[in-house]
C-alpha cells in the first residue's frame, strides 16, 4: 500500500512538472504568434499579393512532365512494342507489321462497336467522351437537319457531311450561306475524300512518305460538289475564291485555279494572302520556261503590294519552292538570296522550310560544292522548332543526305544529328521512310569516315531499336570492320544480320564470307582458336539457310542463283580449319551428290584443305574421293593432290591404282622417288581397305 502511495505521488509530480513546462511553451509560442501577426500587419501594407494568370493545360501535359524527368533511352525498345525479348520486333519488316497489326486491333473494335451500336449504350465517362459513343449512321433515307451537317463538317466527316447537304437539298431544306462556306472549305481542302482519323497514328507514320509523292500530279476531282457549290452560289464572295482558288492548286487543278484568279483580278476581288500564296507554290507548273517562272512570281508579289498584303513564312516558302525549280547555278542563288534578305527586313523568320528549299538551290547533285549547311546551322543551332509548314519535315534529311553525299563531313552530320536531338525537334524527322533515310545517310558516313570504336558506340546505342541498318549501310559497316581487322565483331553482326532478315542478300552473305576466308586468324593471335570455330560456326549456319530457302517453293523463286559452288567450296575451307571432320565430310558429300545442279565450281584451296584434314582423321578413300572430284572438274592442282595423298598415306594396290587412274602414273612414280629420298612421313590408315 505504501509503496503504491509513492508511486501514485510521484505520477502526480511528473504530470505537474509537464504541465508547467507546456505552460511555458505556449507562453513563448504566444507571444511569438503575437510578434508575426504585428510583423505580418504591417507587411500587409506594404506588399500587394498577385494572382498568377491561370495557364491553360493540355490533356497530356502532366504525362508530358513526367516523361521530361525520366528522359530519352534509344537502348530500351518503342512504347508502341510489348517490352518482352520475344515479341520486340527486330526487322524494318517486323517493325511496321507489329505497329500496324496493333493499329489493325483497335480498327476491329471500333468497327465491332460500330455494327453493334444497340450493345453499348452504357455512358462510360461522366461527361460522356465522344470518342466512345458509336457514330452516327446516315442512310438515303435518313431524316436530317441543318444541325446535323454542322455536326459533320465539325467532325471532318467529308463523305457524310455530303451525303447530307444532298438528302438537305432532296427535301428542299434551305442551307445558309454560313454553313454553305463551311461546307466548301471542307470539301477544298479534303477533295472530297475522308480523312484518316488522328487516332490511327502507326498508319500514318508509315504511310506518309508515300502520300507525299503521290501528289505531285493532278489529284483534283473535276466537276464534283465544290464546283457544284461554287458555281451555285448567286453572290461569290471574295472568300469562296479563296476557298476554290486554294483547294485546286492544292490538288495541282493549276489551269482552273489560275483561271479563277484572272477572273478576280478582272472583277476587282479581294484575296487574302494565303491564296496568293498558294499560287506561288504552282507557279513551276503554270510557266515552262526558268526566266516565265521568276516573272509569273514577281507579278504575283507585285499584285499582293498593290492590294496592301503583308507576306508571311507561307509566301516565302512559295518563292523559295519556285526557285528550287529554275535550272543553272548563279540565277537560283541570286533569287533565293535577294529573297531571304528582303523577308529579313520584313521581320519574317524562316522555318526549317525555309533551310530546306536553300540547301536544295545551293547543293545540287551536278552543281559546284556549296558550304551553306554550315551558315544555316551556324544561324539555328540549339533552337527548338515546330511545325509551320509541311515541308519542314524534309530539312533533316536533306541535311544529312548533304552532309554524307555532297560535303562529306562526319563533324557536321553530328551538329545536324545534335539538332535533330535538341528539345521535342525530333518530332520534325516526319514518318519512317524518312528516319530511315536519315539514319541511312549519318550511318553511311560514320562507318566510312569515323574511327570503328567510336562508330561501333553509336552503332550499339541506336541499332536496333531507333534504326535497323539496311543491307548497304551493312556492306559499309563490314568493310570497315575489315579494314580495321576488328575480325571479333563478324559474329555479332552476323547475328544482327540474322535478326535483320539480311540472310537472304545473297551479296551481303558472300561479302561476309569472303571475309571470314580471306582473314584467317594468325596463330600468334589468343583469339585464333575461338574465332576459328566460330566463323565455322558462321559458315555452316549460312549454308543451312540457304539449302532451306532453295528447298522452300515459295522462296526458291527469289533464289536467283541455286546453290552455289564457290560458297559452298569457302564454308568447307571454313570448317576445315575448324577441324571439323564431321561437317566438312557432310559439305563434301552435298558437293559431290549434286555437282551438276551446283553453279559454279568451289576454290581449290577448300578442296586442298580438306585432304588435310582426311590425312590428319587417317581418312584414304574420303581423301580419294576428293581427288576424283577434283580430276573430274578438270583442277590443275590435282596432280600435286594426288601426290600429297601418296605421300600421307599407306595404301593398298586398290587405291594406288585409283590414284594413277585419276592422276596419271607419273604422279606416283615421281612421289615415289621423292619419298625414297625424304624420311617416312607416311600416316597408316586406320579404314578399311577400299575394294574395286
């Protein structure tokens, strides 16, 4: 009891003493919570707070940021491919099947979606996405609305926004003029044709190096609703000019689009400045002589002055594309020069358009050697560009294919490359046969130029997930592996060739081959053995895959030349120097089964080294059978084989006697008398006797 007293008492001291120590603090916080509030109070006078003008975001500006701090890795594989080593595609080929067969997916669904509206009338977003809710359907006979072709023309829905306007125009429903512009400038600048959905991006980024060249002819549909349209309107307002006029040059229409600006210019209508630029950009299509062509420019920007048009980039590039057309040397130059000067005052700044059209005036295939890459990137370098135009996407590989073709200069492809790299700029590579192109050019030129270590570093950063080298740029490479005796990266490559699907380039794998044959390994070198085994190992895999593909129908029709003698005659000089008894017999065998449906004759030195090597296995009749094949084919050197094979072995009555049939008896004899005067060398045979 006492000692329960005690401790009860000094609980109750302890809490006492905590509570005045509380008591204090409080009383410090107090007064300092008293002093900040003075302080803050007369502050409040002085300082005035500023509300931040609020910034507007995008829907992928976060992930946006949070990609900017994780950074750019060119080893990892694209976002676009499963990250497993399976299923990461390692071909060109692969790339664009895998992208398009996942694009291909998401078109199943939509289209599953679309013919099963009555299943997916669930809201599965609040507010609702309008990219889940099945589209509307329109039909003959539909019943629609002015509203409904609003709808449509906002949606860039080009073939249902007409089918719409007609079922409108059967009903005798009334189109306001409003609307009826809209409707036109749809159709302009679509040509009457859908367009593909912005959510279909892999279609896109491997279709669009195509389109481009597509469209250098006429592509304007004649006679269509535009016209309708156009024609039908009671009072043409100087914007429906602008929407005719610009859609025809658009689609190369030049004789309809110049004939509607003469009818402007005889009608006093106003024109903005994009339409005169559009003109601009046709004007090598309308005038066939170079000096017409610089007068039908100078008559355009002429009547732009007249009507108090201030020009933009979009005029700029009209001319420069013009000049990019005008044969001769100094008259180009002098035009683009005179021309980027005059816009310089003007205060418009040229895109990487702009650079495009001066590096096509200025460095021309046949043309002297122009160093204005140099000025341009002295002028833009470690600036981030955007989109203005759409020939900005052809800047970087113009540079670089002027950089490897034109200069050849290794240093200003890496400031073009560094460029290309800086900020979002990559975004203006353009699709995939221009990366491709791109990396062609810079590759090319490193593997020709830069010192292989270095070169081989770039090579294990980009290949194969940014670029797979093509078989050119991968002849290059070889060579240069050959020139520096770098003979440890022939099974990497070869392996990257496999992956590649270069296997079936039959001047690549002969290139490789000769390789391996022409730079055996010295004995003095500690590689000798392992590289030895491994460009058998080479050979014997390129020799597997070229039977398969001859024994494929579907591949033996691209198989120009069959089996190859010479190829087959290096992979047993391969395997011979491997020491491999076994595969070098199989190569002989398929040699001497089929050496009339073989095209060409093996080099003797394959042939000469696998007698080696039936002498060193204690193999008489295989090293016969060697000789018979070469005195067949008609070999010079099959006298000395012969010889050899006397001299190795000790043989019956039987096989000398195929020896002097294949060779002649003087062979034997002389290798006889030779042999009586140098010491036995002779290796017993460890086969049966070979009978008649």
């Amino acid at each position: 009891m006492n000692n329960l007293c005690k401790s009860m008492h000094r609980l109750r001291l302890h809490s006492c003493n905590r509570m005045l120590a509380y008591g204090r603090v409080f009383s410090v916080a107090q007064s300092t919570t008293t002093h900040r509030q003075s302080s803050a109070t007369t502050s409040a006078v002085k300082e005035k707070i500023v509300i931040p003008t609020r910034i507007e975001r995008g829907p992928t500006d976060i992930l946006m940021a949070l990609s900017s701090t994780v950074g750019y890795d060119p080893t990892a594989p694209h976002y676009k491919y499963h990250d497993d080593p399976y299923l990461i595609p390692t071909s060109n080929a692969n790339k664009k099947t895998y992208a398009l067969a996942h694009e291909a997916g998401r078109k199943a669904a939509l289209w599953v979606r679309q013919e099963n509206v009555h299943l997916f009338q669930h809201q599965e977003a609040d507010p609702p996405v309008q990219a889940f809710v099945p589209t509307m359907v329109y039909t003959e006979e539909s019943q629609v609305e002015t509203t409904d072709l609003q709808k449509l023309i906002d949606g860039v829905e080009v073939k249902d926004a007409i089918l719409v306007y007609n079922l409108l125009k059967k009903n005798g429903i009334e189109v306001d003029e409003q609307l009826k512009q809209q409707l036109l400038e749809l159709l302009c600048f679509y040509n009457h044709d859908d367009t593909l959905p912005e959510q279909f991006i892999e279609e896109r980024w491997f279709r669009q190096g195509t389109v481009g060249r597509e469209r250098q002819r006429k592509t304007w549909k004649d006679f269509e609703l535009a016209e309708e349209l156009f024609h039908g309107l009671e009072t043409k307002r100087p914007e429906h000019y602008c929407a005719m006029i610009r859609g025809m040059a658009r689609y190369f229409q030049v004789e309809k689009a110049w004939a509607l600006y003469q009818e402007t210019v005889e009608k006093g209508i106003e024109l903005d400045t994009n339409t005169f630029n559009s003109l601009l950009h046709i004007a090598s299509f309308l005038k066939e002589s170079y000096d017409k062509r610089w007068e039908l420019v100078c008559e355009v920007l002429s009547a732009m002055k007249q009507r108090n048009l201030r020009p933009n980039l979009g005029t700029l590039n009209g001319i420069l594309q013009t000049v990019t057309t005008i044969g001769g040397y100094n008259h180009p130059r002098t035009y683009a020069l005179r021309t980027l000067a005059e816009f310089k005052q003007l205060g418009v700044e040229p895109s990487l358009a702009s650079w495009y059209y001066v590096l096509v005036i200025f460095c021309r295939e046949r043309g002297p050697v122009s160093h204005v890459l140099h000025d341009i990137l002295n002028e833009i370098e470690g600036r981030e560009f955007t989109i203005q135009d759409p020939k900005d996407t052809f800047f970087f590989v113009t540079a670089m294919d002027i950089c490897r073709n034109h200069l050849h200069d290794k240093e200003l492809a890496k400031r073009v490359n560094q460029l290309l790299h800086h900020g979002e700029n990559y975004n203006l590579i353009g699709d995939s046969y221009k990366e491709s192109i791109y990396y062609r050019h810079y590759f090319a030129l490193l593997a020709t130029t830069e010192p292989l270590e270095s070169f081989l570093d770039t090579y294990h950063l980009l290949v194969p997930n940014v670029y797979i080298p093509e078989p050119s740029v991968m002849e290059d490479i070889l060579r240069s592996v050959e020139m520096n005796g770098a003979l440890e990266q022939l099974p990497l490559l070869w392996s990257h060739m496999v992956q590649f699907d270069h296997t079936g380039r039959e001047n690549l794998v002969n290139m490789l081959l000769q390789i391996m044959v022409s730079n055996q390994p010295s004995p003095s070198d500690p590689r000798h053995n392992g590289l030895i085994e491994r460009f058998a190992q080479i050979g014997w895999d390129m020799w597997n895959r070229l039977e398969e593909r001859v024994s494929n129908p579907r591949a033996a029709a691209v198989v120009s030349s069959g089996l190859s003698g010479p190829m087959l005659g290096d992979v047993l000089l391969l395997a011979t120097r491997a020491g491999d008894f076994e595969r070098s017999s199989s190569l002989f065998m398929k040699l001497v089964k089929n050496q009339h449906s073989i095209v060409g004759e093996p080099r003797v030195d394959g042939l000469r080294e696998f007698v080696n090597l039936c002498v060193t296995n204690r193999m008489p009749s295989v090293a016969i059978q060697c000789l018979q094949y070469c005195s067949d084919n008609g070999y010079p050197e099959s006298t000395d084989l012969g010889r050899h094979i006397f001299n190795s072995f000790a043989l019956d009555q039987n096989q000398i006697a195929k020896i002097k049939s294949f060779v002649g008896a003087d062979a034997v004899r002389t290798a006889k008398t030779e042999s009586a005067l140098k010491p036995d060398t002779t290796v017993v045979s460890t086969e049966p006797a070979v009978a008649h």
